[in-house]
C-alpha cells in the first residue's frame, strides 16, 4: 500500500478563499505559477519540506517583483525533521535571498474580499497584505479505507509498520507517506512525508 495523502487543511476562518492554494500535484503547481505571476506579496505557510521549497522557488523566478513571507510555528525551517542546526542553517539562506520571515507564529485569519484572499493576520497582531497564500502544513494519509479493517493506523491515520514495512497484516506491506516505522537510531516511530522516502521505502517493501 502506498496511497499517499491528501494536503492538510488548517482549520483558520477564510482558508476557502479562491487564491489560498495547496501544493500537491501538477495541476496545482499550474494553478499557483498562473496566479503567482501577478502577485505582489505571496504568503506560505508553513516552514516545513513544501513551505521551504515553495519559498526559495517564489523568490528565484518572482526576485524583486513581489515580497515573499513565510510563516512558521517553530524557531528554524523543518525543525522537527532536520533539528535546529540544519533547519538555522535553512533559516540563514532564506534570510540572505530576502525571504520576510514570521517565526514562532501562526495565521489566525485569512481576510479577503468574499473571493479572493486579501491579507492574513498573524498572532501576535501582525496582517500581511497577500495576493497568493500557499498552505504547507502537512497531509493528511489517505488511509481512511482501513479503518474497519486488520491493518492498525496511529492517532494521525500513519500505518503502524515495523522496520521492514510490515503492517499487522503480515502479508500487508506500507510504503511513502502512510508508513509510520520505528526510526533505526532512536526506535521512535517516524512517518517522513517525502517523495525520496516514498522512492525509496517503495523498493524496500517490495524486496521484502
């Protein structure tokens, strides 16, 4: 099994607006770089593997043509995945290429005309003019389908998996997004919501 996940969806009051947008497929890159090329303040949130690339790719192509923020609960870009030097060093480069950074904060409320999305207020008070809002905050694993079933999910819907990817169905096997397995060098249970892991942990469960 590898069905993978779909975006997740803070519950924030106007997150429905038509130019807040989720990072999943093609077709949603499309949709963001057809509304980026008009936009003078994009807003990410998020500080996590989507957050971080989608806010070095807005700068690069956009440069001094829009301002670009990023929003993020944590002190340091992908804290939680990479821990706080590699996510500082994360954070320096992101500062050095002129992203706005809004660290230790989260969005509130997305304002907006009753269409489109005009501004976004923070926690501490702060509102962000934005044209573009794109939400990385995470999936939610497709694995809704299992739930009456012998395969046990953890409290987020991840698979239960042991090293070798095997569920609690011993013919069962889980790969990508909805694998929660023990992490060799802690033995915590980790689920890594990344296509290099998905690649990978893919050819594993497989030879397995």
């Amino acid at each position: 099994m590898a069905t993978g996940g779909a975006p997740f969806r803070p519950p924030i009051k106007g997150i429905e607006h038509k130019n807040v947008m989720y990072l999943r497929s093609g077709a949603d890159q499309a949709a963001i770089k057809a509304v980026a090329t008009t936009s003078k303040n994009v807003v990410i949130i998020g500080t996590g593997f989507i957050g971080s690339e989608a806010a070095s790719a807005m700068k690069m192509h956009l440069k001094d043509t829009a301002e670009v923020h990023i929003i993020g609960m944590t002190e340091v870009h992908m804290q939680m995945q990479l821990g706080p030097e590699v996510g500082g060093l994360i954070k320096g480069e992101h500062e050095k290429n002129g992203v706005k950074l809004h660290m230790k904060k989260s969005v509130t409320e997305i304002k907006g005309d009753g269409q489109n999305a005009t501004a976004v207020l923070l926690s501490d008070g702060t509102e962000i003019k934005a044209d573009l809002i794109i939400v990385g905050a995470g999936i939610v694993p497709s694995t809704q389908f299992l739930k009456d079933t012998d395969v046990k999910l953890d409290k987020q819907g991840g698979v239960i998996c042991d090293p070798f990817l095997q569920t609690s169905n011993k013919d069962v096997f889980a790969a990508g997004d909805i694998a929660a397995h023990p992490y060799w060098l802690t033995g915590e249970t980790v689920r890594i919501e990344h296509y290099i892991t998905s690649q990978d942990q893919g050819s594993h469960a497989a030879f397995n």
